[in-house]
C-alpha cells in the first residue's frame, strides 16, 4: 500500500511539472539558477529562470501571519492574477528585468485554469 501511494503520490508531482513544461517553459525554464548565474546568461533566454522568479516573489510578498497555509494562499493568488493579467504596475521582477524582457503576455485562455492552479501550487512548494 505504502509503495503504491508512492508511485501515485510521484506520478502526481510528475504530471504537473509536465503542465509548467507545456504551459510555462517555452520562456522560463526550471533549473535552479542564481540571479548571478541568470545575468551571465541573459541574452540567450527570453524571460527570467522560474527559481529566480520565485526567489523574488517569496522575498518580496510580505505576509505578516505566521502561517505557511495562508502565506501560500497569498502568493499562489498573486501568481494565478499575474498570469492572465500581467502589468509593470503590479510586478515585482526588478525594473531591469522589465527592460531585458519586456512584460510577460498574458497566457489567458492559453492555460486552462485548473492547470494554473496546480502549476502555481507546484511552483510554491518546489522553489
Ligand atoms: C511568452 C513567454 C512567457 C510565458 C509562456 C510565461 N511567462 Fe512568465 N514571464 C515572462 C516574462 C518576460 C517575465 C518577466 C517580466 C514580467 O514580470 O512581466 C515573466 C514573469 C513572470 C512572473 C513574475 C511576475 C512579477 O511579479 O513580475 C511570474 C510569477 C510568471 N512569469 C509565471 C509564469 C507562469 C506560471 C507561466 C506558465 C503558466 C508563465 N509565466 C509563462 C514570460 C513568459
């Protein structure tokens, strides 16, 4: 029993790091990389690297209750709201990110919702 809720439990995480390959990865890929390393090199990639992304996004995002369900409700609901509505007023990439890349297109209608919703949950916990 224990072994199959394992494989189930492993082909889960699998399928949705399957949906940030189809949905997300075209412009930000996976690998865990350092601002430094991402500056070094920026002009062979079109968006910033995800593990800088999140870095940013959990320094950033100040939640004053010392609960880590709500701290990942907030955040995962700023992501979903970036996603499909992007803009430089709401972002927290570094203004030269906005000048290197320029603002992320909104992916409405490209990523259906349920799939944002696993993949933002997915991005909290594995970043
Ligand atoms: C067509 C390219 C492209 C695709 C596809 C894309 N992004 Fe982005 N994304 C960008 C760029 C460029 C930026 C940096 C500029 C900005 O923040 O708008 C960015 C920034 C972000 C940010 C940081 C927002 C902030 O506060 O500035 C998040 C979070 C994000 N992307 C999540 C995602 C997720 C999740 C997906 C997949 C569902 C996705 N992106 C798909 C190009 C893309």
């Amino acid at each position: 029993m224990k072994t199959l809720l394992f494989i189930f439990i492993s082909l889960s995480l699998h399928a949705t790091e399957a949906l940030f390959d189809t949905y997300c990865s075209s412009c930000h890929f996976k690998q865990h990389i350092t601002f430094e390393q991402m500056k070094a090199q920026k002009q062979h990639i079109q968006a910033p690297p995800i593990s800088v992304v999140m870095e940013r996004i959990k320094k950033f995002i100040e939640v004053k209750i010392d609960d880590e369900d709500v701290q990942k409700a907030v955040v995962t609901a700023y992501m979903k709201d970036y996603v499909l509505a992007p803009s430089i007023d709401k972002g927290i990439c570094h203004v030269n990110c906005y000048v290197q890349f320029g603002t992320m297109p909104s992916q409405k209608g490209k990523v259906p919702p349920e799939a944002l919703e696993e993949i933002v949950s997915w991005l909290y916990d594995n970043y």
